[in-house]
C-alpha cells in the first residue's frame, strides 16, 4: 500500500457523515435553538421596555417632578430628567420640548 493509498483509508475513516441531508438538518437544528433563544431575549427586552414606559409615564404626571424650577440645582435636574425620559420614550428632544410646551397651555 503506498501512502496515498494509506492516507485516503485514514481519512475516510475519520470522516463524519456530510450528506446534504445531514448539513440541511444541522442548520436546521442551530435555526431552531437559535429562534428560541432569541425569542426569549426578546420577550426579557420587551419586559424591561414596558416597565420602563410606564415609569416614565408616572414621572410624567407626577407635578412634583414637572414644577417651574427656581434654582439653578432644580432646573439642572428638570433637564437631565427630561433627557432621559426622552431617550426612554426614543423622542427627539426638539419634538419633547414641544409636547411639553403644548402640556403647558390653557
């Protein structure tokens, strides 16, 4: 037996089956827990996002958060509370400022 003749009978020994079938049914197999995997990331994010909504939804009508500040301290902390609402809510600021000043009037 020379060595090529050696090496192919190692080699296809050694081998796993490849068949098309056998890779369809892998990838298939890694799709379904991968969806499933997914799916339960999802479901957690949505979770989280919906509590977070309706935190940012009772600040917002809390009047004890919303006042017209006096200091200097208050109106910093207005403003980084309205950034960070906004960036929950995923609103531009320009359009918060404006649904705040429409809060506003009469």
């Amino acid at each position: 037996m020379n060595k090529l003749q050696r090496y192919s009978a190692v080699t296809s020994q050694q081998r796993p089956n490849m068949s098309d079938h056998y890779i369809s049914s892998l990838i298939e197999s890694f799709r379904k827990d991968w969806e499933a995997a997914h799916a339960a990331d999802r479901a957690a994010w949505e979770a989280k996002e919906k509590a977070l909504l309706e935190l940012v939804n009772q600040q917002a009508e809390d009047e004890g958060l919303w006042f017209d500040a006096t200091t200097a301290p208050e109106a910093y902390l207005q403003q980084e509370l309205r950034k960070l609402h906004v960036a929950i809510e995923g609103k531009s600021i320009g359009e918060a400022i404006l649904n705040r000043a429409q809060e506003k009037q009469p």
